[in-house]
C-alpha cells in the first residue's frame, strides 16, 4: 500500500511534468522530424499511461483480494486458538482424572481384600474412564485434523498471499520499466526540443545574414541602376526622337504602300496577262494537236481503209468430228500474215485480205487490231463492225467471247471507258448502249420492256437527215460491270423469246451500239461517235440443206439482208449516187455509220474443216469483194470497170437463192480466182494510200 501510494504520487509528479511539457509552446517546425517523433513519444507516453492506470486497477483488485484473504485467516486463527484452548482444557480434565483414577487404584491396592472388588470397581470405572478418553482422544483426533487443514488452508492462504506479493513485485517492476521509459522519452524529448530550438536559432541567424547580404547586394545594384539611370537619359531623349521621326515616316508610308501596290498590281496584272495569252496559245497548240492527232488517226485508220477486212480462222474442235471430214484445210504464209490459203475440192485457193489471224490468235490479238477504229469513236467517227461467216465458224466467240476471255463488244467498252477517263479534264463523255437484233427483217430492242414489239426506223424530224429508232433503249454505262449487266439483260430477253437460241442467234443478226457524246469542256464543242458491233446471221447458202418453209423463208431474209449489206459497200465502193440502204433493215439502221467518214471492219470468220470448204470459200470471196472496194479513186475507177459486170451479178439480193448460188460457185468466170482478183486491184501498196 504504501509502495503503491508512493507510485501514484510519482505518476502525479510525471503527469504534473507533462503538463508542462505541454504547456510549453511548440516548436515553429511542426512538420518537421522532431515533431513528429515527439508526436510519437507523446502517443507512447498517453499509452503507458493507460497501461500504468490498468495495472492500478489490477493492483487494488488484488490488494482487495489480499485484504479479504488476511481477513479470513485471522478468523480461522481465531477459531485455531479457541479449538486449542478447549483441547487443553480437556487433556488438563483428563489427565486429572487420569491421576484420581491413579491414586484411586493406587490406595484400593493398599487395601487388599476389597481390593477385588476394588479393582472390579476401578476396572468397571477404568473401562468408562478408557472409554471416555478414547472419545476424547478421538475428538482431539478430529481437533488435530481440523487445525491440520485449517493449516493446509492457512498454507495456501499463504502460497496465495505470496503470488499475489509476486505480481505486486512484477508490476512493480512492470512500472518501474514504464516509469524509465517514460524518463528516456521525457529526456529525448527534451533533447530533441533543445536541438530544435537551436536549429532554429541557427536558422534564424543564417536567414539574418543572408538577408544583410542581399540587402548589401541590392544596395550597391540600386546605385549601379541609379547611375545608369542617368547615363540612360540622354538615350532615352535621342530615342524618343527617332521615334517621333519614325512616325513622321509611318504617316507617309500608306501613300507609299499605295504606290507599291499600284506598281506591283500592275506587274501581276502585266504578268497575268502574259500567262493568259501564253495558255491562250498553249489551248490553240493543244487543239492543234488534237485536231492534228484525229487527222493522223484517220488518216491511219484511212491508210488501213475505210473498209477493211480480216479474217479469222478458228481452231478445229472437237464438235467439228473426226475423219477427212474435219480435215483442216487452211494454210498460212509464214511470211505475210495478210494471205490465207485453202485447199477446196483438191485445189488450192489464195486470199489476201487486211490480216489473217489464225487459229493461235487470242481474242486481245484480234481486239488489237480493231482498237483504233473503236478509239476513233471517241473523235465523233461512226465505226461498223461486222462478224461475217457460217453458223459455227466463230462469230459469237469473237464478237462476244466468254465471261474469262471477253470478245471485242465488252473489250471496247473498257477501252472506251480508259480513254474517255484519261480525256476527263478537257471533255465530259457519255456512253450509252442499245442492244437490238434483227430477225426475218424484223428489228427488236432487247433491253426494252417489250422485246417482241417491232422497231422502226425513222428520220430524225429535225431534217438533218440523220435516222434514228424509236423506242429504242439506251443505257448508260459506265463500268465493266454496268456492261455485263447489259448484255446479260440483253441475252435473257433473247433467251426467253426463243426456245433454240443457238439456231435463232444464226439466223439473226445480234447488234450492240455503243454511242459515246462528248463535250468539250473549254469550248462547248460537242461530238458523237457511234460504233455499231454486228454478230451477223450465219452466211451459209440455205440451198444446201434444201430447207422449206419457214426455214426457208429465214434464210431468204438472211440472204437478203447480207446481199444488201454487199449492194451497199458496193454503192459505196463505186461511188454511186444512189446507195440502196433501204433494201434491207440492217443497212437502213446502219445507214449513218456506213457512209461518209465511217470506219468498217469485217472479221470473216473461217472454220478450217474440210467439210466447210466451200463455204469458207464464199466467205472468203465475200470477204476480198468487200475489202476491195476500198481503193483510190483514179485505180478504183479504172480497176471496176475490169470486174463490176461480173462482181455485180454477186451483190445481187437474188444471186444469194439457192439457185442462183449454183452458177456463183468458185472456178465459174474471173470472180472465182480471188488472187487474180486481188493482183488486179492492188498492183502496190500504193494505190492504197490513195485517199478516197
Ligand atoms: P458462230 O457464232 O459463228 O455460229 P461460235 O462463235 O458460236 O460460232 O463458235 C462455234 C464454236 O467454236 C464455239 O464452241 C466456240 O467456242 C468455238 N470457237 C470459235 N472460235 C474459236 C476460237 N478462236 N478459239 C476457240 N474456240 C473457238
Ligand atoms: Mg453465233
């Protein structure tokens, strides 16, 4: 209790002290190291302190447990003593007894007689006495046991009085660690607050001097600035002056800027007036060029001929058979790709036409020979081209193709599509298609609504002479794919009018006209060039398969409009004044792009088989005929007086009946030696630069 009392009136004088401590004002660094480790410490300190008050508590609950505990054992003392008492009180009665008892037998034994009974009497009493002092030995026993356990619990009283005295000790000790802990802290504490606080100091007298020297410093700058000050004056007067001149100047210079401007707006205009005259002569150049470029082109597309005839052979397939029958029968010049040669009945027959191309040649070796007729279109020309030949001989492959390998229709659309895109800064183009087939003399647009309605030809109503179709579709296309879409509508409008195509599609001529309008940008100038692609009817004499009836009636119409389209060329060819366009609806719609500055180009197509032969030869007849119209005009003149008698009979619509056929036949006249033909009318390749 005491120690305990001594404890709490030093945890007083600790608790006294740091309210001091607190009191105190704090350091200026707050945040600094130090604060914050005494912020710590104060954490620690308030924490021991709670500890210590924990352990107070402890300590009187366990001084309260000593308390009751000494109670008890002062009263179990108490009882200790009181038991003893009584013990002794009892052995002294005893013991008493005992010695009466004693001396009683003692005196009896002096007396011997009734001694006996004596001793029967002292035995009789001995027993009760024995009795009496066993029980009294047996509660003395039971005394004994009681102060025994009485001293077990006074022992354990004890064990526990000592314990609790060992705990005391140990929170003793306990707080006297707290208590040097919290001496250190307090010390540290205080080191810490006296390092602080000479920091400060210290930090206080740097700032001071360095202020002093700043200060020192600014005091000696001032005076620099004070002196440049006034050296700076006389500059600043001389600069004001300027300045004022400078505005003087500035007042002047929109008067003067305005000259400039004049003189410069002059320059650029002189300068823009240069460069216009210079493009001025640039764009008649060009236009000199273009018009000399159109002249070259026609001039080399006149060169060729007006009309110009190819031919192409196709290789033997496998529909052709097997035996002498698909035999081939036509050879080539290696040295001159213009002369083809047959083997008819035995008898060799030479041709020469513009160019042969034989079975090798591919569909783009073909288009590359027609390629600068369907790029004269794009100049305003009209350009026919005819694929001419029997049923089977390739006319369809070479005019159409297929969708991997295309013919010349799709070809020169794409070619017509590049050069229009490569003109597009000077020329604004469109490209239209109709596609339309002429059946039994009966013309039918094929991407119109109603393709069996029958078409006619008219004259334009402006009276510029020029015909036209109405109700005939246009399309305008302008990509591959616009095509193919067209002549696909076009092949299913066919397709579903006739059951047998393929015999139809021979016995009709299949047309695409491609019509490209242009407009010349700069100077309005418009063109139009219209190319006209003929997948003719199969040339083949119908005499031959003895046909009746409607066949036969086909095949007459087919005579009559091929016969027409030979009376035609042959009008051309002779200059007639009279040209029979009308005799046939093929050459009335193809009126335009026949005549005058017109390009035509007839592919003669050629099966190579024997079986074919003497069709090929009429074809190939057909072919040099037409090919020879186009000569100059002096050896024209003199050369047709030599062959028109006979040749004329051929162009006749009726020499194509079967009859008249018979007598046309090759090796009937002079028409039948094509080579001497040919030697006749083409003395030199120069008679042919001959313009018409
Ligand atoms: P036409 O239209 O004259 O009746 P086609 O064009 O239908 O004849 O040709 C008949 C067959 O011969 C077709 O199967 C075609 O593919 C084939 N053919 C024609 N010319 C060639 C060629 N140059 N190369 C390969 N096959 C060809
Ligand atoms: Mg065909």
């Amino acid at each position: 209790m005491v120690e305990n009392e001594h404890l709490r009136q030093e945890m007083r004088r600790c608790e006294g002290e740091l309210q001091e401590l607190r009191a105190k004002p704090r350091s200026p660094c707050q945040a600094c190291e130090h604060s914050q480790e005494s912020a710590q410490l104060r954490d620690r300190l308030s924490q021991l302190q709670l500890e210590v008050a924990e352990n107070k508590g402890v300590l009187s609950e366990l001084n309260l447990e000593v308390q009751q505990k000494t109670d008890r054992l002062a009263e179990v003392e108490l009882r200790l003593k009181d038991c003893l008492a009584e013990k002794a009180q009892e052995e002294e009665r005893l013991s008493r007894r005992l010695r009466d008892s004693h001396e009683t037998i003692a005196s009896l034994r002096a007396q011997l007689p009734p001694v006996k009974y004596i001793i029967k009497t002292v035995e009789v009493e001995s027993a009760k006495t024995k009795q009496a002092l066993s029980e009294s030995q047996s509660h003395s026993q039971h005394l004994q046991e009681q102060v025994a356990m009485q001293r077990q619990v006074l022992k354990e009283m004890e064990q526990q009085l000592q314990s609790s005295h060992q705990l005391t000790a140990q929170l003793r000790a306990q707080i006297a660690m707290y208590e040097a802990e919290l001496e250190r802290t307090h010390g540290q504490m205080l080191e810490e607050m006296q390092s602080l606080e000479e920091d400060k100091n210290r930090a206080i007298e740097e700032a001071f001097t360095r202020a002093q020297v700043e200060m020192k410093a600014v005091h000696e700058n001032l005076a620099g600035v004070r002196t440049n000050l006034l050296t700076l004056q006389p500059a600043l007067r001389t600069l004001t002056n300027d300045y004022n001149g400078l505005k003087r100047q500035v007042r002047g210079f929109p008067l003067l800027l305005q000259d400039a401007l004049q003189s410069v707006k002059a320059e650029i205009g002189q300068a823009i007036a240069e460069v216009s005259s210079d493009n001025q002569e640039l764009l008649r150049k060009y236009r000199r060029e273009l018009q000399l470029r159109k002249k070259c082109h026609n001039e080399l597309v006149r060169l060729k001929g007006n009309i110009r005839v190819i031919a192409r052979v196709r290789p033997v397939t496998k529909e052709d058979g097997e035996g002498p029958e698909a035999a081939n029968a036509v050879t080539f010049d290696s040295d001159d790709d213009s002369i083809i040669h047959l083997l008819h009945k035995g008898k060799p027959v030479s041709f020469e036409l513009d160019k042969v191309f034989s079975p090798g040649a591919s569909q783009q070796d073909v288009f590359q020979e027609v390629q600068a007729l369907i790029t004269s279109c794009i100049d305003g020309f009209n350009v026919c081209i005819f694929a001419y030949g029997q049923t089977g001989a390739g006319k369809t492959y070479t005019m159409e193709g297929s969708l991997e390998n295309p013919g010349i229709n799709q070809r020169a659309l794409q070619l017509l599509f590049s050069e229009v895109q490569e003109k597009a800064s000077d020329w604004e183009y469109t490209i239209t298609v109709s596609v339309a087939e002429i059946y039994n003399e009966v013309l039918r647009d094929l991407l119109g609504k109603e393709p069996q309605e029958k078409l006619e030809i008219r004259l334009c109503p402006d009276g510029s002479g020029q015909l036209y179709v109405p109700g005939l579709t246009e399309f305008r296309v302008q990509s591959v794919e616009d095509i193919n879409k067209v002549f696909e509508f076009g092949h299913t409008n066919r397709t579903t009018e006739f059951t047998n195509l393929n015999e139809h599609s021979s016995r009709s001529h299949a047309l695409l006209i491609v019509t490209v309008r242009g407009v010349d940008c700069s100077t309005g100038l418009r063109t139009t060039g219209k190319l006209n692609l003929v997948d003719l009817a199969g040339s083949e004499r119908v005499g031959k398969s003895g046909a009746e009836g409607s066949r036969l009636r086909e095949a007459q119409h087919i005579n009559k409009s091929l016969s027409a389209l030979g009376d035609v060329i042959a009008a051309l060819r002779s200059r007639q004044g009279h040209v029979p366009f009308r005799n046939s609806k093929l050459t009335y719609l193809l009126q335009d792009s026949l005549s005058g500055d017109s390009k035509t180009l007839m592919v003669v197509q050629v099966s190579p088989v024997e079986k074919n032969t003497s069709e090929t030869l009429y074809s190939l007849k057909f072919a040099e005929r037409v090919r020879s119209v186009e000569l100059g005009p002096g050896t024209r003149r003199a050369e047709l007086g030599s062959w028109s008698s006979q040749e004329h009979l051929e162009w006749e619509p009726a020499c194509h009946t079967p009859s008249a056929r018979a007598h046309s036949a090759p090796g009937s006249g002079s028409s039948s030696r094509p080579g001497s033909i040919r030697r006749k009318l083409q003395p030199s390749g120069k008679s042919r630069q001959v313009p018409v």
